[in-house]
C-alpha cells in the first residue's frame, strides 16, 4: 500500500499524488477491475510512462488516503494516455476515452479527467485503468496525474493569466551522467548513467538509480539552481542539500552534498532504490565552522562499459585530499564558463539569469570525450532528462550550435560540429517505400537525416508510415558551420572538412532540388514520415545554407563557389514562386491550396526571415499580421502555434517559434515586438527554475512537452537575446 502526498502550493493548489510505481500486465480480463483481485505477481511500472506492446494492457495501483475530503465529487486526472482506456475507481466505471477493437480509435490529444462521487474513496483504495495501444508506444504516458477537489482543480486546470509556476523537475548533468530532482516528492528520481535516450536500436539507457530520498525531520523551504549552474539545492531548516554530476572530475559519479549544523546533517540519512547495475556507495565527512558539517554522499555503478569497481573510493580520496571543496569547485567551474561566454550588454536581470541557466543547460547536454563511446563525442541532446528528447537531433543540434556561436563558446560548437562530421550516417541512400518509389537521399551523405543514437550513429524513428527522411539538416549544418567560421575565425576548420562538406553536404542539397527549384518531398521539419511533402521549411533551410556555404567557399577561394550560388538562387526562386502566396505570406507546402487544411500555416516558415532570405520588410510585417490571426496564441498576445487545424501538441505553444519570430522581428526593426515576446518567455522561466521548455499549453500557459529544450529552447534564446542587444 502507498500513503497519497498531500501537497499545498500556490500553483497547485492541495494536489493528491497517486504513487509512481503501478502494477501492469499485458493481459485482458475483468476481474483484473476488482479491487479484491490479487495483482502482486504483477511486474511493476513507472506511470507516467511509454511501453511498446501491441494491444491490451492493465494497471493498477493501491493507495491510502489518510485525511477525509471535501465536497460531494473530486476529480480523478490521468493525463494523456495512448491510445483508449476503461478507468475503474474501487471497482466503479468511472470513465474512459477512445476505442477499444474491433472499431479502435485514438484518444491519445484528450486528457483524462474524470469527475467521480467523493464517496466513492475509502481509506484503502484500488484504481484499475484497463489501456488499448493502437501503435508504436502507448499506455499513460503524460501527466498530471493526481486527485482534486472541485476548488484545486478549478485553480490547477484554469488558471489566470500571466507567468505562473508549472513545472517541479530540475536536471543535473555533466554530459556524462544524469539526475532528476523532483521538487514535489523531494526526491531524486532517477540517475541514469547517459544522458542520451539509448545506445542503440537494441539498448536504451535504464537508471542505475531511482528514488533518492533524504530522510530528514524537516521539509524542504526552497528548491532552486545554485548561482544559474549545473548544482541543484535545496534549502531545509538549518541545512542546505546540493546535487550535482561532476564537470571538474570529468566522471560518472553522481555526488549529493549535506551542509548546515552539525546535529541536523548528522540525524539525516539517505535511502535509495537499486536498479540493474552493480551500485556503488559511500559518504565522506567535513567539520566546517560554527559547529558545521558537510557530508558527501557518492553513488556510481559497475557494468559492461564501467568495469572501475574503485572509482567511488577514488573520488571520496580526492574530497579528502582536498577538503571536501568539489561542490565550490562545482559552482566556480560554469561561473567561469559564464566569464568566457559573450554575454550581451544591457540585459535585464532576469534576462541574465535565465541566459546563464541557458549556458548550463547547453554544457550539461553535450557529450564530453570520457563518454566510452568515441564517436558519441560532442553530440548535444535535443532535451535533458527528464525530457523525453534527450536524443541528438541534426535540427535541434544546429540551433545549439548557431547558441553557442553567439555565446562565443567556440570549443563546445566546435566539438559539436566534429561530431555530425565523424558520425555514421549514409544509411538511407536508399529506401523503397510501399508506393514502390524511392524516397532515399540518392547519394551518399554525411548529415544524418534525423537524428543519432548514442554510439553516433544514424537514426531514423519508424511508425506506419515509414522512417523520417528529413532534408533541412543538410542545409541547417552548413548554416551552423559557415556561422561557427565567420564568428571564431577558424578557417583551418572550414578548409579540413571542405571536400566532405561540398560532397556530401552541399551537393547533396543540389542534388534533391525538383525541377520546380524546390527541395524534393521529404518527411518535413515536424517529422511527418514517407511519402511526405515539399515542405517550405526544408527548402528555406536548404536555400540558406547554399548561401553561406557559397559565401564562405568564395572569401576563401576555395572550391566552385559559384556553382552553389546558383543552386542557392534556384531554390529562393522556387520558394518565391511556390509558396509565396499573393505576396502577403509564406505557405506551408508547396501542394497546399486550402487555408483551412490542416499544416497549411506552418510557423517554421518563419526561417525565410530569420535566415535573412528575404530584404522585403513588407512581406514580413504581411506574413506576421497573417501568421498572428492564424497560430497565435491567446489573440496573439503571446505567442505562437506550430501548425493550424493541428493537434493539441502541434497547436500548443511553441517557444521555439516565439524566439524565432523574435529573431526576425529583430531582423526586420520591430524590437518592441521581439522584446514582447522575449520578455514573455523570460517572466515565465523566472518562475520555472530559468528552465525553457517545448511548450506552453495553449489554454493555461503552463509547461508541456520536453523540459528542458536544449536547441529549441537554451540556444534560441541566446540567439533572440544577441539579436536583440546587437
């Protein structure tokens, strides 16, 4: 039996959390609805979680609610659950969405909320949700998950409006190593021993680690990241707790740190769940002044790749030997990342703290050279744990890049160049797809055309309708690079990689521009899968990166400059010619024709100005009145959805769009505009430890999706800042 959390704040209101960890079995009967049946030889499940399984599945979960509740219903919320469910509370129907077979059908964009008589909770309760997945992952899979009474759930699903707290995970990292703190549960959820998703298609990532929880007699006061760094902290009655993964150390041990009065570190303890791996553990002991004392705890792990069974006592001689003084040399280590960084004059306060929180997210998400895996070397993560993204897409990659160009962080953009350029890739030269047509790149390439694995190498995610094969990361690479060039001064760099470069980058983009000079069908920004579509996006991407790569090769007299200045000017051609409506606005695809038709508006068409490809003002100020009336959020007082007539994940909003437009406003004299838009996800971060994520929901504000957004999010707010600040 789990005891239910109470928890009262003023975001949330007085949220009863349902345990983590549920009972499931892929199975069907409906007995298994009784809250008399015996569930313990059920395996166990994190909820909310994806499984891979095909068909019908059960979970349940028993808890205990030990104080009475209010008023004569409560709502029982589950979040989003893929793809139907049959929900039973103590053996009651109280709701479900979708269908079941034989007429399946999908209810995975509603969130379960499920209003149910108050008295149907006892003291000991049994909550059965019978799920059916249609394809790929399912099960529940997104929260919140809890109970409300009428009032909390009135102040939690209808909130004001404004910036407001909305997100309770922090994420620390050295790019070797991770840990999730969850604010609400004071808990570290889980320590995976890689920051990537997976190593493979057979291998993904588990935690060594789970449920770290600090027994202490008091709660915690405030929870937040110590200086804008990697270290998380957080405050108690007379001690203070930080966690973090060691940059200074460059190893795989993560380190949590007591501090305070001696008599109340020394009263608390730690306990902890061991998952697979071999764990390693100890703890190391420092007087401090005025009767204090700070505690190291150090915890790693024994596997197939970390063989050093004596790496913890390693790092515990070395706080030894040098005082305990880590976690200073911690916090000292991204203050002087933050010292080397080119941080824009005039920035507000809260713009500066959110910029160097940027600055750890982009470090903590980028492979350093200890990972075992040499060519996993440099890759940045789209998101950090426990974002779900914490895979190396080209797309998200490059928009971290062009950040850290800004930023002057030359090395890190460096080794994440190296990175796409050392990669395998060249898997999808070919493939047939179910129409008997090819829809492979056609020639060999360096650039993935989604994302990598772990190991580095070339990904592509499946579902029905085949794999992504993307074509913007070809011509956002050469974006990246010739930017990373033009800012460091590094023409050795340009003139190492030039022949791959020009063979299998630039002429590859030449190579998939259609007879109507524009980039070819491919699966589209937003990963749309085969057959796909001459999406503007890829070619204003493409159209871009023939431009600078041209640019560059010309200042350098290197190479046939002049062959890709005119494949840059056929596709500005064919952008014009095609997907410039009236010209008023920038359309979607090129077979789009019914403004009502769902992705016929697409905001990454936006790029067309924030690449500068076009000097016509009018035609901005035109496509951001349309563009406003259509995906804007909240009458357009914000921001910006990614595509119309979507579903509740592409028509919520979209951060990285509202840095982007932000960029091009810059780009076009409209600074009150990007400043608008700027300040908006900067007072919402405030409140959300200086952490960007994917989304803002498009009814409440509040955070959704990946959290935090490493490329969408830490990089393209440093650009918008340095657009902004010139």
């Amino acid at each position: 039996m789990f005891l239910l959390l109470f928890l009262t704040s003023s975001s949330i209101g007085q949220t009863i959390l349902l345990p983590e960890r549920w009972q499931f079995v892929t199975a069907d009967s409906s007995v298994y609805a009784d809250p008399k049946f015996v569930d313990s030889t059920w395996t166990r499940i994190d909820v909310p979680s994806w499984w891979y399984y095909l068909g019908v599945a059960w979970y349940r979960v028993h808890f205990k609610i030990d104080k009475p509740l209010s008023g004569d219903s409560v709502y029982m919320v589950l979040g989003k659950i893929d793809d139907a469910d049959k929900t039973y509370l103590n053996g009651v129907f109280i709701g479900g969405m979708g269908k079941f077979p034989p007429d399946s059908e999908t209810a995975y964009t509603k969130d379960r909320i499920y209003k149910c008589p108050t008295k149907l909770l006892r003291r000991d309760n049994v909550l059965a949700v019978r799920v059916y997945n249609m394809m790929g992952p399912g099960g529940i899979v997104y929260g919140p998950i809890g109970i409300y009474d009428h009032r909390d759930f009135v102040r939690q699903f209808n909130p004001p409006p404004g910036p407001k707290k909305s997100f309770c995970q922090l994420v620390t990292s050295n790019g070797l190593i991770a840990a999730v703190y969850n604010e609400q549960r004071a808990e570290i959820e889980e320590v995976p021993p890689d920051i990537f998703q997976a190593y493979d298609s057979a291998n993904f990532v588990k935690p060594f680690l789970r449920r770290i929880v600090v027994s202490t007699k008091s709660q915690p006061i405030k929870t937040f990241y110590k200086d804008n760094t990697h270290v998380i902290g957080v405050k108690y009655p007379g001690m203070e707790i930080d966690c973090f993964a060691p940059f200074t150390t460059e190893e795989k041990v993560f380190y949590i740190v007591m501090s305070g009065r001696r008599a109340e570190v020394a009263r608390s303890s730690i306990t902890y769940e061991k998952q697979s791996a071999e764990v390693l553990v100890d703890s190391v002991s420092f007087d401090r002044a005025k009767d204090g004392m700070e505690k190291y705890f150090m915890f790693s792990f024994v596997d197939s790749l970390q063989t050093n069974r004596d790496i913890v006592t390693a790092a515990k001689d070395r706080l030894i030997a040098h005082d305990g003084r880590l976690l200073d040399d911690e916090v000292k280590f991204m203050e002087n990342v933050f010292a080397r960084s080119k941080i824009p004059k005039g920035l507000s306060e809260k713009q500066r703290s959110l910029l160097e929180q940027s600055i750890s997210v982009l470090k903590m998400a980028q492979v350093p050279p200890q990972e075992p895996f040499p060519k996993s070397h440099g890759q940045i993560m789209a998101s950090l744990p426990p974002g779900g993204w914490n895979i190396a897409w080209v797309r998200d990659g490059c928009y971290s890049i062009l950040g850290l160009n800004r930023l002057g962080l030359f090395d890190e953009a460096r080794h994440a160049l190296s990175f796409m350029l050392n990669a395998e890739s060249s898997h999808y030269v070919h493939y047939v797809y179910t129409d008997g047509k090819d829809y492979g790149v056609g020639m060999p390439y360096q650039i993935s055309v989604c994302r990598y694995f772990g190991k580095g190498t070339e990904e592509s995610d499946y579902n029905q309708d085949g794999p992504n094969i993307e074509l913007d990361g070809f011509g956002l690479s050469l974006i990246a690079l010739c930017d990373y060039v033009q800012r460091s001064g590094d023409t050795a760099f340009f003139k190492k990689y030039y022949d791959e470069l020009a063979t299998k980058v630039a002429d590859v983009v030449m190579h998939c521009i259609d007879t109507n000079n524009v980039i070819r069908r491919d699966s589209g920004p937003w990963e749309r899968h085969l057959p796909g579509k001459q999406f503007a996006y890829t070619s204003i991407a493409c159209a871009a990166g023939l431009r600078d790569f041209a640019k560059l090769s010309s200042r350098l007299g290197i190479g046939d400059p002049e062959k890709y200045r005119r494949g840059f000017e056929r596709l500005l051609d064919g952008v014009r010619t095609n997907l410039v409506v009236d010209d008023k606005f920038i359309k979607g695809d090129v077979a789009a024709v019914d403004s009502n038709k769902h992705d016929y508006f697409d905001g990454g068409t936006f790029e067309a100005f924030g690449f500068g490809l076009f000097p016509d003002t009018a035609l901005f100020q035109s496509q951001l009145q349309e563009y406003s009336r259509m995906l804007g959020v909240a009458g357009g007082i914000h921001g910006f959805s990614r595509i119309n007539q979507g579903d509740w994940y592409e028509t919520s909003e979209w951060i990285l769009l509202d840095l982007r437009v932000a960029s091009a406003m810059c780009r076009y004299g409209d600074r009150k505009g990007a400043l608008r838009l700027i300040n908006w996800v900067t007072d919402q971060a405030a409140f959300n430890f200086n952490l960007i994520p994917e989304l803002y929901n498009a009814k409440t504000s509040y955070y959704d999706g990946a959290v935090p957004m490493v490329g969408f999010g830490a990089g393209a707010y440093a650009i918008a800042l340095s657009d902004l600040y010139k």
